[in-house]
C-alpha cells in the first residue's frame, strides 16, 4: 500500500479539498483506496460521509496511526493522510509513514515564507524514512500568472524542494462538488477542474513507481 500525505502547518492551503479530489480520482479508476483523516475538525471524514456509495473507505483517526496504516495495508492499494495545520505530532507521524508527501502552497510571499516550519519538519522525518519523497504543489492559484511563475521559482530556490509539474487552480468547480461529497472528476467531466486532478493524478503514480 502506497501512504500520500497532504501537509502545510500553515491552514487556508486548500489540503483537504485536494486530497478528497484525489482520494476520489484514484477510486474512480478501480483502484482501491482509503483515506485517513487525523484533523480534529473532521473536514474529509464529514464531507465524504454523505456519500451513499462505499467508492472509498473514510477513517478519522487521531492516534496510533502507524498501527491503524497497518491494519488496512493488506485491503488498499492508495492510503492519502489529510492532516492537521498544527499538531505536530500528528503531522510527524503521518509523514513519517508516507511514501510520498505533497505540500500544498498558495502563490503568496507570506505563504511561502510560512512553509519552512512544514519543511523543516519533512526533513527532520526523512532521517527516519530515507526513502521519503516530497513535493510542493502550487494550490489555490490564478493561473498563468507572471507572479505565481516567479513565486514558484522562489519557492524551489528557498527550499531545494522539487516543484509538481500541477497546479491547482482557485476554482468554483472545488467548492461546488464537495458539498455534495463528490469529486470535480464525477461533477465536471468536462472542466478545468477536472483536468487539473487527473493530471495531478497521473503525476503522483508516476513519481510512485519510480520508487519501485
């Protein structure tokens, strides 16, 4: 089973509606997914659970998560983590269990600077887990925008973090689909939005695998 953590000890990142988009595109292609939601205020976990289908297994879960991750391992294939802005315990711990984690960062100077304590934090945990990857991912942004270009540009130079080659933008399309529980990817076939997370998606397997 493949752990993909979402975290940023910075709130307002867009986390739990990426990682509820993903959760819900990768089940979509018949891959069997779970996603664990350790962030007290249970965004994901309540958002998900009016849903009537059983597409994904949802899990709140705010302790012992090394051993819940190991108790579901041999059922799913994908475990996505959507994580708290501020313990760091809970954070650490997740991350420590991930193969991959994705920081979400929005096209802000202050967001930006913000990021280190989330940085400083995955360093810290690849000491335990070596083999851990990580990512930023430029989330909540006017596209095609010279300034979210040169924000990005800064944030590979601060942080030596290599950068998604995805990026989400500041869309209605997000907003609409979760209040129904559902993904951009079951709501707006057609749209932007949709294209972003299968894109995104894709992007995620690809860097998976090559981990072997």
């Amino acid at each position: 089973m493949k752990v993909i953590s979402l975290a940023n000890q910075k709130g307002g990142c867009g986390k739990s509606t990426i990682i509820m988009n993903l959760a819900l595109n990768f089940a979509l292609q018949k891959r069997r997914v779970i996603l664990f939601d350790t962030d007290p205020q249970q965004s994901s976990y309540e958002t998900l659970h009016v849903r009537e289908d059983k597409l994904l297994k949802v899990v709140a879960v705010y302790s012992d998560i090394y051993q819940t991750l190991e108790k579901y391992e041999p059922y799913y294939d994908y475990a996505f983590i959507d994580t708290p802005p501020h313990d760091t315990e809970i954070v650490t711990i997740s991350v420590v269990c991930s193969d991959l984690v994705i920081i979400p960062v929005q096209d802000s100077p202050l967001d930006i600077r913000s990021t280190r304590v989330t940085v400083d934090l995955i360093g810290k945990a690849k000491l335990l887990n070596p083999d851990l990857k990580s990512y930023f991912l430029l989330s909540r942004i006017q596209p095609q925008t010279i300034l979210a270009r040169e924000l990005a540009e800064i944030l590979e130079r601060r942080y030596e973090t290599a950068l998604l080659k995805t990026q989400i933008s500041n869309r209605v399309a997000y907003k609409y689909s979760l209040i129904y529980g559902k993904s951009v990817t079951e709501m707006f076939g057609n749209d932007t939005a949709n294209t972003e997370m299968n894109n995104l998606s894709e992007e995620i397997v690809a860097i998976l695998n090559q981990q072997g």
